[in-house]
C-alpha cells in the first residue's frame, strides 16, 4: 500500500526552517506517472542558504 504522507523540510519564515513528519503527498498527475520513494538527496551549499533569502515562489 502506497504511503499517504512523507517527510519535508518548510521554510516557514526567512531564517526559519522546520522538518514537518506529515505533510501529504502531492496527487500525481496521470495514471502513467509513478511514486518513487527516496531514501537519501544531497545538498547543495545554496540549498540551505535559500532558508535565509528565500526564492520568491509563485502561488
């Protein structure tokens, strides 16, 4: 059975970030897409530093 939630980093103010155990999976787009489950990333030094100048994102 596929899992409902993962694990995720939120920026969640400039110079504020937080792991948050439960956030929902994003829906898939279509039917041919998969779900991959990912064990380990790495990180780039301009990863973490975007937690104190964040990426203007869109909404």
């Amino acid at each position: 059975m596929a899992p409902t939630t993962m694990k995720a980093i939120k920026i969640l103010d400039p110079g504020v970030a937080a792991i948050v155990p439960d956030v929902p999976l994003p829906a898939l787009p279509c039917a041919s897409h998969i779900l991959i489950k990912v064990v380990a990333v790495a990180l780039n030094p301009t990863d973490y530093k975007h937690i104190d100048d964040p990426v203007k994102q869109e909404e």
